[in-house]
C-alpha cells in the first residue's frame, strides 16, 4: 500500500502526528496521537504476554542514559557510524554512501577516502540548492550527552535495549538462582542520530524495541518447547539461496537454521506477527548472508514484511555467541559468568599460586594473614615469570616479592566451572511492526477505506452509536458505553452525522464492530451490532453487549457470534 | 521505614539495582529488576485506568528529544537551573546553594555573586577531599544534546512530558472534535541533569512520569463529577496555615481549593494513592504557598507521603491559567486556541481592514484578489499607523501601500469567539509513588520482613509450591502454576527449600497468597492457599484455584474467601 495513503490517515486521524509540527518539526521524530499509543500499547502489552508470561522471561527497565564505558565496551562508540556530507552553502547533510549509491556495488564499505573519490568522479552536489559538498565525515549515531555539572561524564542514548540487560547478567542470574537458561526482556526507546532520516516510521531518530535476550548454557542450544512446534511451515529465504517454506523440523536437521532455540524464536517471531494482524502470504524469514552478519553472529534471521516500501525487516533474530557479555566481561572486569556444577566433583590437575608463609611473616606483620588469601586467589598467568606481584586490598597496595609464593601444580576437586553464557536475541522495532500492520490491514475500495485491524490491536474496540440523540435513545447508548469502559473496553461513543458516515469513521481507524441504538430499542431492549469487515449485522439484547463483544475481542468470529444469538 | 533497609530490600530481590554497576554505577541512574518493572508497569497500568478509560482523557506518546524552542518557549532554557561549585583539586561537583542550606534561611534565592560571598564567609571547602571551591555557576538542568549531524539543531531531553502536549493542543483538539474541555495524558521518561542526586529513588536523573492536562474553558471550571464526590473528606494543608481534614465542597465553597475541578482531580490524586497501597493516615494534601507557586498558576496542591526521608512530594495538581499554551502561541506564532460558538451569533461593532479595489487592481493585477483577501485578515492592530504593509502568499512577499486599505468600524454577525484553554495539571512522579507504596507497605517483626502490598500492584500474584518436588507433586503444582499464568496472573514457582522459608521469600516481596500442594492434595484434589497477611490458611479445590486467586486480586478479603469455600 502507499506509504503516503497510509501515512495521511494516520495524520488525519490521530495515529501519529510529526512531532514539534509548530515548530516545523524534526525528521525522524513523531508522535503517537491516541490511537497510534493505543495500538502501541497493544503490541507491546501482546508481546509481554508471550515472552513474559508465555516464555518465563523476566522485565526489566534500564535508563536510556548511559555512560560512554558501556558503548566503549559494545563497540558502539567506535563503529556505530554513516559517513556524511555537507552543503558549504546551505548546510544541508547527506548520507554520503547513499549519494553514491547507483554509481558503486557498495558504498558503505568505503572509507572516507575513498568514497570522497567517488563522488568526486560523479560530481555530487547539494540535492537542494546545488552547492558543493565537503568531503565524507564520519559521524557516530548515538545522540551525546554529558551526566553532571562541571566537568561530568559523557554520556550517550542507548540505541538499543539489550546492552542493560548485558550488563546486569549477573543480577538477573541470582534473580532466577543461578540457573540456565533464563531469559530477559526490555521494551523501551532507543535512539539513533540519522544523518537524513526518511520513510516515516522505518528510520526515526527516536523509536521504540521489544528486545528480548535469552542466555544460555554455549553447549546446549536445544529446547524443551520446540518439540511442540517442530512440525510448523515457515516461509525461509537462506542464505543459500534456496528459498522455499520449511518445516522447523526440516530447517534444524538440515542445518539451515543453526540450532533448535533460534528456530523456537523465530517461529514465536513469525507467530507474534500474525497474531496481531500481518499478512502471513507477505512475511519471510530471511537468513543474513555472511558478509552482513555481525563478526560474532553465528545465526541471524530477519522477519521481513512486504510493504508500500518493498520488503522491509522488522525483526532481527539472532544467535550472537559470548561476543556480548565476553565484551563486557572484557572492559569491566566483571565476573559475569554461570557456574555449571557437575554431577560429580571432578578431579583436575591445575597450576596454583602457593604462598610461602615463612617469607610473608616478616614482611607484611599483621597483614601477612590477607596478603596470603590474596595470593592464593590470583591467576598463575597474573605472577609467572615476574619479580613481584601487586595486591591491591581495599584499595591498599601490597607489592609482594617473588619469594613469597611460588606456582605449583596441584590436584583439586573442583564442583563445576564457569561459564560465559550464549545469547539468542529476538529484537523487535515496535514502530515498524506497528506499521507493517496499518499497510496489511488497509482495504480501499473505491473512497472507502477500511482498516482491517484484528481486535487484539484495534485502538478503539467498539463505536457505540444512538440512531438520534435524543429521545432516550442517547441514554441507553450511554449506558452500554459505560458498561464497555468499565470493564475495560475501550468504546467511541458518538451521536453526530449519519449512522453511515458514523460507521465510515469507524471502519477507517479499524474498529471491529459498531453498537446501534434504536427506536426498537426502548420496546425490545436490544440494539444491533455490525460487523466491520462484513458489514453485516445482529440483533442482541442490551443485557448481552458486553459479552459479544468480550466474545468478539476473545477471536470468536462475527458468524459464530450471529449463530449463537 | 529507613530507606536504606528499603533500598537493600529492593536491590537483594530484584526490585532496583543502580545502574551500570559493572562501571561503577551512576549517581541518579536507577534499573528496574524484574519485580521493580512489574510493579511500575502495574501502577502505570492502573493510573490509565483512572485517567483514560475513566476520565475519558486520551494518551499520546512524544519523542523525549525535543529542539530547543520547544524549551525556549516553556522557559526552560531560560530557567530551569540550579547553581553549582567544583572543587578545583578533586572536581567533586556541589549543588552551593545546599553547602550554605544551613548558614542562610534561603540560598537559593541569591544570584552568583551573593552565594559565593556566603559561602566565602562560611569558608565552604570540598567535603570530600577539602579542596578549594570555584564560584558558584549557573547550571541548566536538562541534558543536552544534537540532531542530524554537521552544524546540528540543539536539543534536550524533556525534563517533564507536559510540553508534548501543549504544543499538540491543536492536532489534540482536532481530535476530539473540536470541544472543550478534554484531557491528555502522557506516560513516560524524563529527565534531570541533577548536580548531585542522592536519596535514592526520589531524585533521578532519569526518571517515569505520568501526566495529565486537562484543558478547559477559562471562564468555566466546574466539572460534572465534582457533585458525586463532593462529601469526601481529605487532610488538607492550605497554605493559610489552617490544617485539617475537610470535604470537597466545603473546601470549594471556603475558596480553600480555587475551583471544582482542581479539587476533583486533588481528590482522585488521593484516591489513587491509597487505591495503589499508601496508607491514606501517611498522606497529606499541601497547597503551595505564594512564593512557591509558580507565577501563572493560580492554585497548587501536593500530594505529599510521610516516608523515612520526611513528608515528601508525590504528585503536583495544579490550576496553571493559559501560561503553557500561550507561550507556545507566543513563540511559534500557531493559532493555538478553540473557538467558542455563542449559542446566537452576536452583533459586534469591531475594527476591519478594508481593502480598496480601486487602488489594489492597477497594482497587483492578477494577484490583486488575493491581496485583497489577505488584507481583509489581518487584525488592525497590523496595519494602524504604518504606510505599508506586506503580506505574504505561499511565501512570496507583496508589499501594499496605505492607499490600498483602510481601517473602518463595521457591525459583524460573528458566530463565536477564540479562546486560550486554561490547563489544570496532575502530575505524577512514577518512580516516588512505588516508591511511597514500598515504604507504607513494609512491615517488619523482629526480622520477619513483610510487603504488604496490594494485590493490583504485587509484582507476583501467587507463590505455587509442591510440598516436595516429586512424588507427582510437582506435576499438580506445574499445573496449577500453568492455569495461572495462562489466565495473565504472574505466579513464582518453588520447589528448593522448607514451606516456611519458601512463604518467607514470597512474603518478602509481597506476594499475597501462596498455593502449597501436598500428598493429601492427590487422594482430594485439594490444595492450601495462605493468606500473606494474616498467615491463616484455606483448603481449596484445586479447580478452584484460579476462581479463589481472581477474587482475592479483584479484592475479595481473605476471610470472606473462606467463607465462600
């Protein structure tokens, strides 16, 4: 569908708005007006509902404000970057590869250099006012920003979720009591500094994830519920090129999709997708191809849609290895490690450092007792072949000779080891997926436009209509409409214009069914209700409305609610 | 309750932990753990219930970048900052007016110059390393950054989430069809560079807010619903000094609380405090005094709690008059207002601009109508006085001499007026609610630690324990805790320890009841619940588990439970 199309109803409508429209706006921001946040709201409370209450997996809420150490350690501060350009007379900026793009396979593979070269060969100029460019600059797309006065500490917006949950492996390890597998989610926004953002909703410079990161033991990637799943058809674009639709079963024996976790998430993915109203004939699952895999990923699958824009990715799910925690492990010197206990105690033969008492004594007095258990702690890789060795105890420092201790090996029982776990991560752009369900739920026919949104994200659940308003028949209609917002229902009570331009409005921002009250009403205590998608119509009794529509919301069809009736 | 007790609680059980610990944390940066993020979502959760499904108040959601003249206009650029000095040796930074807090009655009233004369005199040196001390600057408290690279627009996070929707008024009121009054609530981030933040959860840098603006008739502030809560008595501190609790109406009719709505939304400020868990005992309503009140709101009540750090603020409801909008109005130039329809259209005698055709025509010629039409809008206030003046069409510029128009006194049929909406303003800080809702519910004997939380905000709803962890137990209790969960109840499952220390856990982060199942459970099918509060238990039906869970969450007393039973 035209993205325009769409993009005008959500204005006109109040699903998303430009934000700072009085000021002039800003690229890459919006606003989500009322139904816009209901529908949100929808898909992440949907989302929680699979993986918090469906999968176990634990919430939790980090600030987007972080200091430059944990961007430092995930790479982002040194990698996370376009290159741009700028107008030297109106100061417009451009994605410098993109300027590129027809005249070169692969622009964004180029350094500053050599790109410069290319658009020099093409002569690129300013797209608005034709003026000469500066070479290509390299700019970070995280937003900057500093924690503190005075000097303070930079700081940056996250441009994801999951490095919180990275961090706090060990705090939400204890949480679960030291056990693997265990998973975490975050919903939530993130950020990230476009150059010249474009396409609505698919590029903004502030958006909004459903990450979810499961750790696991590295060793064991199998997974308990995939044998209730096995049997299920995806639609699989490998790597390979051999694209077909594939039973989970048939990828993971084939090794097509790597183990049997990343193929659970990736049908929950494709699940998730259609659950709240995508077109299953126009979603893929497509494998990254090596070279745009991340380094560390040994798996990585992409939720496609099909959209106004051509295919568009929505959901990343990837297997990344211990790149993640090992990195953090790495900058901060955390133990972020699972213990595995073995069934039994092994015996291992190992390299210890043995502290030598009769040269501790003399020379650290009453202190010699902690220095001691200091040494015995340390790594032998920390003290072999050095004269001496420093300790620091709460924060003094010991420096300590070599003849206080020496390495030998030593056979120990040990219980378990330590393990840096694996990461499989599905991570979701709300604002994308919120999207790809407004274009596959569009219908126009001829002026009329329907959106087909299932109940389950439906921003307004019912129109509840008085054919007058008056005689009455407002009262009543008032009535059903506190029934429904009582229980939670979120209703449209509206009593102006035809009953026909009534429903138009309502069938363009995809409410599933409308309430009408009538002259038949007061006698008969009933009101009709219609479908949106079939237009059709049932009578119920007032006393009955809650519950048909409860029913309707529940997934219980139009036609069996009109049987039951 | 002494915080630090809480604050220990929360960090060993999941409910907070400081943030980027690994990097040695951040002073204000707080995460929410597992059960932190349960309860706040829960909070947020019910707080649009209040407010949207039963206030009717729609929810937007803004981006938390905003460019500066969104903050230019709102006055923050200008004025939201605190002073601070640096200690030249150790660069430890000092919020000075707290240095002189006990030297001076009001430090925070001086400028520079005079607080660093006081604290000259004082001799004020670094506490923590007695260094020298700068002199005091001023500093912004919102963090700053940039959009889009090169040059760049300046922006800030948004230090409250208010100004999302007053410069949304128009697209708001749009929506709504175009009435007064409506509300708009927004959940979500904001920020403050704090100098130095201490006290835990109750100064952040970053921190969740829940806000209303309810925009009204300037001329009309009486609310519908004041009369069917109007005998309510709440403990009132009016800043003439005269304490006491009092109803609503005499409150209103006294002039104590400047009008019905304010005191409307006073009262469902209480209510959802004590409804979320506060001890309404603990709880007190304070109006701003003159010098505190901002210059433009004319009435403002604090919701205040008694907590281990004293009585402390939770919510602000304010009256704020037409400041917010109006500024907008000022800085962007948008036509930011509603119009009121008079019931008649009226005869008013006003000054027009009056074009004069005879002289436009030769002039402009073709584009002559459109001048015309031009002139003829704008206010006399434009043209009163000058030779010319220019209009401007789809932005080209014509400039119309004084002969082309005349200013002239008309009687106008005119159907309504413009109107500035007055804003009246529930503001709530997330983050100290849960907060308050930890403190009034932590009960302690002896060191049996209890949360005696509310079902609506207990991050777990049910403990489900097999006495022991075979014998077929296991596999009741797995279903049990399965039947929860699919029905949307968090529910914790355990099977390591003794019964008493298992209810001890679950009492510890408020869990209110616990479902045991024991070898008598399979010969008849029947199970334990425990009441975490008064620690009485009943038998239940295991296919009754569900049904007996629901009604003590939808608050059903535990003994009212048993006696159904």
């Amino acid at each position: 569908m035209d993205p325009q199309e769409i993009l005008s109803l959500c204005k006109r409508r109040g699903f998303l708005w430009p934000a700072y429209d009085i000021y002039g706006s800003v690229a890459g921001l919006y606003d989500y007006g009322p139904l816009g946040t209901a529908m949100k709201n929808s898909i992440e409370n949907y989302w929680r509902q699979l993986y918090v209450l469906g999968e176990g997996f634990i919430e939790i809420n980090c600030p987007v404000v972080a200091p430059e150490p944990v961007f430092k350690a995930s790479g982002h501060v040194d990698a996370f970057s376009d290159m741009y350009v700028e107008c030297n007379s109106c100061g417009e900026t451009y994605r410098a590869d993109h300027l590129a793009a027809d005249k070169h396979p692969n622009p964004a593979s180029l350094n500053e250099e050599q790109l410069g070269k290319v658009l020099k060969e093409i002569g690129a100029k300013c797209l608005e006012c034709g003026g000469e460019l500066t070479s290509p600059k390299r700019f970070n797309l995280m937003f900057k920003t500093s924690i503190g006065a005075g000097r303070g500490k930079v700081a940056y917006l996250r441009p994801e979720t999951a490095q919180g949950m990275f961090v706090n492996f060990s705090q939400m390890y204890r949480y679960g009591r030291e056990k693997l597998p265990f998973g975490a989610v975050q919903v939530g926004r993130a950020f990230r500094n476009e150059i010249s953002p474009r396409q609505g909703l698919l590029r903004l410079r502030e958006f909004n994830m459903m990450e979810a990161e499961l750790f696991v033991h590295p060793e064991d990637k199998t997974w308990p519920k995939f044998k209730d799943v096995k049997g299920e058809v995806l639609p699989l674009v490998p790597n390979s090129g051999d694209s077909r639709s594939m039973s989970l079963d048939d990828a993971v024996n084939e090794k097509i999709i790597r183990n049997e976790v990343l193929a659970y998430f990736v049908w929950l993915t494709f699940k998730f997708a259609v659950d709240i109203g995508m077109d299953p004939k126009r979603l893929r699952l497509r494998q990254h191809i090596k070279t745009e895999m991340a380094h560390y990923a040994s798996d990585c699958w992409d939720l496609e849609a099909e959209l106004g824009y051509g295919w568009t990715e929505l959901v990343g799910v990837a297997d990344r290895g211990s790149y993640d925690v090992q990195a953090h492990i790495d900058h901060s010197g955390a133990d972020l490690t699972a213990f595995e206990r073995f069934e039994e105690p092994k015996e291992i033969e190992q390299e210890v450092v043995k502290p030598n008492f009769g040269a501790l004594g003399p020379l650290f007095r009453g202190e010699a007792k902690m220095v001691s258990e200091a040494l015995a702690g340390l790594s032998t890789e920390k003290v072999k072949g050095k004269k001496e060795v420093t300790v620091d105890l709460d924060g003094k420092k010991f420096v300590v000779p070599a003849s206080c201790y020496e390495v030998v090996r030593k056979i120990e029982k040990v219980s378990g080891r330590k393990l840096v776990p694996h990461v499989i991560e599905p991570s979701y752009g709300v604002d994308r997926m919120l999207y790809a369900v407004l274009d596959h739920s569009y219908v126009k026919k001829e002026d009329y436009v329907t959106l087909r949104l299932k109940p389950i994200v439906a921003p307004i659940k019912a129109g509840v209509f008085p054919l007058m308003p008056r005689d009455g028949l407002d009262t009543i209609a008032l009535e059903i409409f506190d029934e429904l917002t009582r229980s939670g229902i979120t209703a449209y009570y509206d009593d102006s214009g035809s009953i026909g331009r009534r429903y138009a409005r309502m069938d363009e921002v995809g409410t599933p069914c409308c309430i009408t009250v009538d002259y038949d009403s007061k006698d008969d205590h009933s009101v009709t209700i219609r479908d949106r998608d079939s237009t059709s119509q049932i009578r119920v009794k007032k006393d009955h409305v809650l519950e048909a529509v409860k029913a309707l919301m529940d997934g219980v069809g139009f036609e069996s609610l009109a049987k039951m009736k």
